[in-house]
C-alpha cells in the first residue's frame, strides 16, 4: 500500500525528512518501524522507553513524560523538522504533545484510535464507557487542534486487533486456555468479529499517511474476514495445537468468575461486559479505506508467533 505523498507538501519531503513514530514501542509501532525500515523513509521513534533500545540503528528519541517538551525540543521551528506523524500510542496520549508535533512543524498526522468509541459507549461496565469518551475527545481534540494549524489529520479506527503473540485479545485467549485448559463463553458466543493484524494496521498508517485524498477523514478498519466469537476462539485452539473446549458459563456465574480473576493482575482488566458482547455482531465496513488507501486486510490465520 504505497502511494504519492500529498498534493500540498513538497515533492522531497520523504526523502528530506524521517516519519516520526509516537508509540513506536508498542504492537503496532513493532510492525510500523519494520515496514519502514524496509522503505525509503527513515524513522524518528518516540517512546518513554526509548532508553530501553539503545544501539538500535533505528533513530529513538525520548518522548517527554510529561508531554511538555525538553532540549532540542524547546525551540519552536527548529532546524529538526518532522512534518510527517503517525501516533499509534492511544490516541488520548496524543494531545499530550501536541507541543511537541508544532515545535518540529507537523504538516500531516495520521492517528490510532478504535471502533470501541463506538461498540463500548453502550457498554455496562462504567470503564468501558469511560474508554468510549476518551476515544470520542481525543479524536476532536486532534482535530481542533490540526485544523486551528493547518495541519493534515487522518484517524484510523480498527477493530479487534491481534499479532506478534504482543496483543491483549487473542493472546489473553490463549493464556487462558494454556492456564486451564478451556475458555469460558456465555450463550452461544456467535456475535460476530472482524480480528485485524497488527501488521495491516501498521501497513494502513504509512498508506494513509502517503494517499491523497484522505486528509481530515477518518476511517474504520476491520480484518478480512468476518466469524463468530466462536469460532474465532476454536482457531486459538487449533493454533496451539489443543482440541477445542469452549465451557458455556451463565452470565452470573461468568461475573463471579470475573472477580475471582481480578485477584490475578494479568485478568484485572476482564469484565463481566466482555461476556455480554460475546453475541454481539462488531462489524465495520472498511470499503472507504481500501477505495482511498488500498487497504486489503489478511484473513484470520493465525501463526505461531501470533499465540506465543
């Protein structure tokens, strides 16, 4: 998914300038600086870990913990420019810096947020609405702030996403299964699911961050294919090489689970709403991204690296 940088910037700005990473340690910044380091753009990758990768050939810079800026940072319009952003660190930490993005002339910023501001507004559980709102206020803020300046915005809201044995879906499945051997699901656990790669989210920021005529758009991006929780979890079997066992649990007896597992940090964030949702259908069409990035999500496979 490669394409001509935008109109309105300077044809050499990729070559002049590296791509700067917010978030470049996480999941999808793992499979963001791989993708770029196999281009022609270098990366500037912004982590508060950033000390952790010392040696790196890949150009990491300390993000400030603060979100204020330091050193070289403190001068506005300096000679460092970085007109090219991609955030895949929640998109709520981005107004942090957004200092941070005019003192090094941001000129486009592609970021990450979720469908969850949408599939968790409704939720039951009182965090789960809370991710909902700050997903919906950060999102405005990018955009209040980007158009106050100038500056090119594009939001990308993918659905389940899994990959790299580093994720909090398909990995927390499979931890799960190792530990006892099945998988609670309430009812008929047939709500249906769109789990995206890491990878191909990572491929859709540098798209997005190239094409066109996306600019000031946002866009839901879903996996390629389309199954039951069901049997989304029957995969996670098979991927570890254990015959499936799904234990179809009643809700309330799901809830006391629930907070049983709370006692364990690893299933502090596992709500009794995760059960509800699992016969809900969470799908999202993504024909306005592949239109206007080419964005051609894998289908569900998953690998052994991904259950790792």
């Amino acid at each position: 998914m490669r394409g001509a940088l935008w109109g309105s910037c300077v044809a050499d700005v990729e070559i002049r300038h590296p791509v700067a990473v917010i978030g470049a340690s996480s999941l999808v910044g793992e499979a963001l600086l791989f993708l770029l380091q196999q281009s022609p753009w270098p990366a500037a990758a912004f982590s508060r870990s950033a000390a952790a990768h010392a040696g790196s050939p890949v150009d990491w810079r300390q993000l400030p913990v603060s979100g204020g800026l330091s050193g070289r940072d403190t001068v506005p319009g300096s000679d460092d420019k970085l007109p090219l952003w991609i955030c895949v660190a929640p998109i709520w930490v981005l107004p942090e810096h957004f200092a941070l993005l005019d003192a090094h002339g941001a000129r486009r910023v592609v970021a990450l947020s979720s469908t969850s501001r949408f599939t968790k507004s409704g939720s039951s559980d009182s965090q789960e609405q809370s991710v909902a709102e700050r997903l919906a206020e950060a999102e405005a803020r990018l955009q209040a702030w980007a158009e106050a300046r100038g500056v090119e915005w594009v939001v990308l809201r993918p659905t389940l996403i899994y990959g790299l044995g580093r994720d909090k879906n398909i990995v927390e499945i499979a931890r799960c299964i190792r530990r006892f051997g099945f998988f609670p699901v309430f009812g008929r656990a047939d709500g249906l699911r769109q789990p995206i790669h890491a990878q191909d989210v990572a491929g859709a920021c540098l798209a997005a961050l190239q094409a066109v005529d996306v600019a000031n758009r946002a866009y839901n991006i879903s996996g390629g294919e389309t199954l039951p929780y069901r049997e989304m979890v029957v995969r996670v079997f098979a991927a570890l090489g254990c015959p499936p066992r799904l234990l179809a649990v009643p809700l309330p007896a799901f809830r006391v689970a629930v907070s049983l597992l709370h006692c364990l940090p690893r299933y502090r964030h596992w709500s009794s709403a995760m059960a509800e949702r699992m016969n809900q259908d969470l799908v999202f069409d993504h024909h306005d991204a592949q239109r206007d990035f080419a964005f051609e999500p894998r289908a569900f496979v998953l690998s052994q690296e991904d259950v790792a």
